[in-house]
C-alpha cells in the first residue's frame, strides 16, 4: 500500500470544520474527514515542533531524554525502515528546522524536496528592500521578521505563496515517480504557523495597510488590544484557508492519478498555538516571570488526527492517541515488521473497530532538559487534565467535562483525581524505559509548598 503522511505545523484542532471550527472555513479537509477516520483525542505528546517529528519517525516518546535539535544517529527511524523493504521515499518539506541537514531528519528517505525562503530562512540576501506590514516595534523577532519579508519582497501571485509551492512539489512528485511501485510520501509544510501572512483573498475582511501583526510578540497577550488580538486570529485564519485548498489540490490529485484506492493518507498536526486564551500568545515562554513555562493546556495539546485508508470504513474514534503511534501504523500498513525499540501504539486496530483504547492516559510534555526551570507536562483521560511541574510545586487540575478550556483549576477539590492521574503519569514513563533520573522529580506526589 502506499502511505502519504502530510505534516502542518502549528494547525489547532478548533480551526477546523470537522473538530467544530467557528472562526474558519476548510470546506476541502471537511470533504476528506468525511471519507476517513477521525480521531477525537489526538494529542502532542513530545512538543513542540522537533521533538515531535523524532516522535513521529521513531515511535518513541522522546520528551523525556531528547530536546530540540538533531536527531540522534543511533535511532531507528521510519523511512530507513520502509526504503529498505523496497519504498520510493519522499520527502517534501519548507519547514526550516526539519529540513537542516545537520539534524537528520531526512535519514532514510531517497528523495528530499525542500522549498527555500520560510520563515527566517538565510535565502535572500541582506541588501533587498522589504516593507514593513506592521509597526515594526509591535513585532517578535524583528530579525526573523525581517529576514522572511526579504525572502517574500518578489511575491505576486497566490502560486507564489509556501503553502501552494510545498503541495505543488509533492503533487509534481506523484505525478512523476507515485506509478513506479509502493510509495511513502511524507509532507511537513510550514502554515500555518505564524508569520501569518496569508493572502488577501483568505481574509473573511480585509485588515487594513500597516496592522497586519503577522508575527506578534509572543507573551502575554495583554499587550496588544482586542482588535488588535482580533486581527491576529483572523491572519492565523486565513493561514488555515489557504492550507486547506492545497490540500483539496493534492487530494484531487491522488484521485486524478488513480491513487485513491491503494493510497493511505494521514493528516495531523504537531501542535497548535495560544492566540489570546489563557492570556497567552504564541506557544513558548519569552519572559521572565514565566521561568517554569507554559503549561500544555487545550488549545496547543490538541490536534487533529484524520486517516484514509482504503477499505476502513470511516468513523471517529474515541481513543487516546499521539503522533507517535502513526510509525506503527505506518509500518503496519506496508507490511513491515515494527522494530523492537518502537513504543508508541499501532492505530489500525483502534482505526478498523476492533479496538477502544490503546491507553488509558495521553501525555503531553515540554523536554526535561530543555531548558533552566520546569516546563510543565499536561496528563490526560478523556474527563480530566493534570498539569505536573516537579514534586514541590503546586499542580493544576480541570474537570475537562464541565470546563472544556482548561479555566477553572479544581485540584483542591479533588486531589485523589490528580494522585490517580500522577500515578498513570509516573506508570507511563517507566514503560517508555528510560532512565528514573531523567524525570526523578516528577515521580513523587505528597502535600504542596509552594503555590
């Protein structure tokens, strides 16, 4: 069977239409959920954006031993896996920190198609004029900023544009190598993660010249008005509008190739992204007083999953699921025997109907050594969330059936719930194998000293 797994970076479940999705329209990813299974309790577990991708290529559960960087050389990864049982490997990709090849992410596969210019890509030289779409002071990273409107000041048409030049690349790939035997095509496409500079015609109104915020600073988002928090939404809206007309490009495609029935395609992303909630923009700490960091909650935790496999009937499914279990999946669906190293969960079962869970707790978690201070870990059940610092500081608890957003912590109401929680977290961890030290103070639960 062939297999396309396609990646997008920073994608919230809440903007899209199959999940519930108010703010925005994605007329063509609803049309696929349709014809696919839906999983409704995909959650990042190794985040953000790196330590996802190891996850997802390794089917290991990285946070506790890996950080953000490159890929250990030892692991043993899906695309070795798969072009060694004879696959075509592809990947397509503009997403900057997967596609440094002092990382390793591309090990294994046979082509590598990397669209140039995202983000702060060192693409265009420093010399060419940019224009400013906002106040430059009311920007993060104004370096990064500038460098990316260098790399896009020759943008004319929609053609031009990342999103539409990834999902050409890989159609432009089908077309020329999917007819030549089993393939594995995996695309990580960048948006819509910010800047979040969508054309005009993916506005639902038009923003005017010089507040165009396409990359806030990330923080507190109290700084910036409600407009202006308005305004932002509706940019990282219209990164989502036009993310999902590629992919209804690409899904006619397959169809147009005569892919449809011997081709599995999985859609996910890796995280999503705080635009206003919790008074928090962005998804990572820049500021002082936040020294342990940001705890997990909903709106960055919880992502889409939809899978497409020919002969599955679709359905959604109920499950406690995360990226990493797709490189069982994916394994499973070629053919190929899954390594003993993998302990992520195969989803064919989950996904056929002959399986309800493949685990009672989903985990989401910053890397234990990242970073000076404690980033906080979010532990799961369908009804509860616990956010886990280290023993000695107070957690957080939600009762996810009455407070869906993660508001109202109720940890001194039911400090037995968040003791059961801790203890499926602690159970979790050593089922991972590894090492007790590198995750020593967050084993042990007794009374709080600290607020």
């Amino acid at each position: 069977m062939n297999i396309i797994l396609i990646v997008c970076d920073s994608w919230r479940r809440d903007f899209l239409g199959c999940y519930g999705a108010t703010e925005v329209e994605t007329p063509h990813l609803d049309r696929f959920a349709q014809e696919a299974v839906v999983f409704d309790h995909a959650y990042a577990a190794s985040f953000p954006t790196l330590p996802c991708r190891a996850e997802l290529f390794t089917g290991k559960f990285v946070f506790p031993y890996l950080t953000w960087g490159a890929l250990p050389a030892g692991e043993v990864v899906l695309a070795d896996c798969l072009s060694r049982r004879h696959y075509q490997t592809a990947m397509v990709l503009d997403n900057l920190p997967v596609s440094r090849l002092d990382y390793g992410y591309d090990r294994g596969f046979h082509t590598r198609v990397r669209v140039r210019g995202q983000w702060y890509d060192d693409w265009a030289p420093p010399d060419t004029p940019v224009r400013w779409p906002a106040p430059k002071e009311k920007m993060g990273w104004p370096n990064r900023v500038e460098q990316y409107l260098r790399n896009v000041a020759a943008r004319k048409c929609l053609e031009d544009y990342f999103a539409p030049r990834v999902y050409q690349a890989a159609i432009d790939w089908l077309e020329r190598f999917a007819a030549q035997g089993p393939f594995f095509l995996y695309l990580d496409g960048f948006d819509p993660h910010e800047p979040w500079d969508p054309p005009e015609q993916f506005l639902r109104e038009p923003i005017p010249e010089g507040e165009r915020l396409i990359y806030p600073k990330f923080g507190r988002a109290g700084i910036y008005s409600p407009e202006e928090l308005r305004r932002i939404r509706a940019l990282y809206g219209g990164e989502v509008r036009m993310v999902d007309q590629c992919l209804g490009r690409l899904r006619a495609a397959i169809d147009r190739l005569g892919l449809r029935e011997t081709t599995a395609v999985i859609f996910l992303s890796d995280h999503g992204v705080f635009l206003g909630e919790h008074n928090l923009l962005g998804k990572a700490n820049r500021q002082r007083q936040d020294v342990n960091g940001w705890p997990p909650y909903r709106e960055v935790a919880a992502i889409p999953l939809l899978m497409r496999i020919p002969g599955v009937v679709p359905r959604r499914v109920e499950a406690l699921v995360h990226p990493g279990d797709l490189m069982p999946t994916v394994l499973e669906l070629a053919g190929v025997q899954i390594p003993p190293t993998v302990r992520a969960r195969s989803l064919l079962a989950v996904a056929r109907g002959e399986q309800d869970e493949i685990r009672d707790v989903a985990i989401t978690g910053w890397s234990y050594g990242a970073r000076k201070g404690y980033r906080p870990t979010c532990i799961r059940t369908r009804d509860w969330s616990l956010v886990w610092w280290r023993t000695g500081i107070r957690p957080e608890l939600y009762d996810r059936c009455s407070d869906a957003g993660e508001t109202r912590d109720v940890f001194a109401e039911h400090p037995e719930v968040a003791r059961e929680l801790h203890a499926r977290y602690v159970r979790f961890l050593k089922e991972q194998r590894v090492p007790p030290k590198n995750y020593w103070s967050r084993r042990f639960f007794f009374i709080w000293t600290k607020p």
